[in-house]
C-alpha cells in the first residue's frame, strides 16, 4: 500500500510539472502562484498521507466483518440479523454526515490555498507592498483568508468528529438487541448461554471495523477534497501548440 501510494502521488507531481509548461499565461495571471504551489504540495502531500493511512484500515477492516458476520450466523441466525440491523443505521447516519462536512473539508483546501497565495505574494512583492503602504490592506486579507480557513476547518473537523460517537452509539443499541434477543431465545432453549456469551464478543469486535471505517470516512473526505483540486487543475484548457511555419 505504501509503495502504491507513493507511485501515485509521484504521478500526480509528474502531471502537474507537465500540465503548467502547457497552460497559457492568462491562467497564472488569474490566480496568484500561493495558490498553485498550493496544490502541487500541500493538497499532493494531503491525498497521499491520508491515503497511506487509509487503505489498510479499509483492508483490515472488511475482512474483520466478514469474518464476524460468519461466525456469528454459525451461532444463531436470528442474533446475527438482529446484530446487522444495526448496520444500516450506522451507515445511514455516516452517509448524512459526510454529505454535509464535504463541502467543508473542500472549502477548507481551497481557504488554505487562497491563503498560502496571499502570504506567497506579500512576501515575494514585500517591498512594493510597503513602498505602497499596503500594510493594512495586506493584514485585513490576511485575517479574512484566515477567519475564513478557520470557519471551514473547525465546521468540517466537528462534523467528522461526530461519526465515531455515532457508530459507537448504534453499536451498543446493537448490543442491547442482542442482549434481549438472546436471554428470548435462551429461555425456549435454542441458543446456549455460552453461545450469548461468545456471540456478546463477536458484536464487540463487529463494532472495531465499524468505528475504524467511521474514522477512515473523516480521513477519505480530506483527501476527496485534496484531490478534486488537484484534478481540476489538470483539467483546465491548454495552450494550443503553435502552427508549424512553412518553409
């Protein structure tokens, strides 16, 4: 995985390096160069170590589940249906999230960018900007571009952060379900206590992946983020090559 994620990020520089030696001068002249840096390192750095850290997890995390689930429809049947309801609810409620604190983590990466542009620009025209007395005007962009980083970061990173609470919440609705519907079933005598017991661990260890999913969600939403920057920069129009001249 890290070997994948590694070709991938240097593949997505190598197409960067060569999408800006065919873009035309209007585009530089629209954006400031912060803001292009921006997404040759930092939203590059971003889809790469999130992804690098992700992928695993998701690996680990579906062949926990089905192993599980295996096991616990080898025990009971009627307990494993009542345990994988839970399933949907959880996703559901993830699902809702994501959509929302999406747009957030995409605003985010571009405040970032338009920030990173700013301060690239004050810096690289300082003299000018203070031969100009541009200094006030500088700081209150300054503080807008970072007022505005800010909303997006703390908005997005509080709605993620609401996933894993959620899963885990769900999870033990789950284990209350399966607690009632076994001491049932144990009563008519067709699951042992000993099989409540072990199916009790098995919910426990249903509910890891889960939660590791819920977090892998928070880490795949940054890097959606990063990389939509990054493709929409390789999508933009080229500059058409120059006619061949007749001899």
């Amino acid at each position: 995985m890290t070997d994948m994620v590694q070709q991938l990020t240097y593949r997505l520089r190598r197409d960067i390096a060569r999408k800006i030696n065919h873009l035309p001068l209007k585009y530089f002249d629209s954006l400031p160069y912060g803001e292009i840096l921006s997404r040759v390192t930092n939203d590059v750095d971003t889809v790469g170590q999130n992804l690098n850290q992700s992928l695993t997890q998701i690996i680990t995390s579906i062949v926990m589940v089905l192993g599980v689930i295996i096991m616990m429809f080898t025990i009971s049947w009627q307990l494993a249906l009542i345990a994988l309801a839970m399933i949907p609810i959880s996703f559901g409620a993830s699902t809702l999230i994501i959509k929302r604190s999406q747009g957030y983590f995409m605003g985010q990466q571009d405040s970032l960018g338009q920030l990173n542009g700013h301060v690239e620009e004050m810096f690289s025209g300082h003299v000018v900007m203070r031969a100009y007395n541009g200094e006030q005007r500088s700081i209150a962009t300054f503080r807008q571009l970072n007022n505005k980083l800010y909303g997006n970061a703390w908005r997005s990173q509080f709605l993620s952060g609401l996933l894993m609470p959620i899963t885990q919440f769900v999870g033990n609705l789950g284990f209350v379900g399966v607690a009632v519907g076994g001491g049932w079933l144990a009563v008519q005598g067709t699951v042992s206590i000993g099989g409540i017991q072990a199916f009790m661990l098995y919910i426990n260890l249903l509910n890891q992946p889960i939660t590791q999913a819920a977090n892998v969600a928070n880490v795949l939403q940054l890097a959606a983020a990063a990389a939509e920057r990054v493709f929409d920069f390789l999508g933009e129009e080229e500059e058409p090559p120059d006619p061949e001249t007749i001899k």
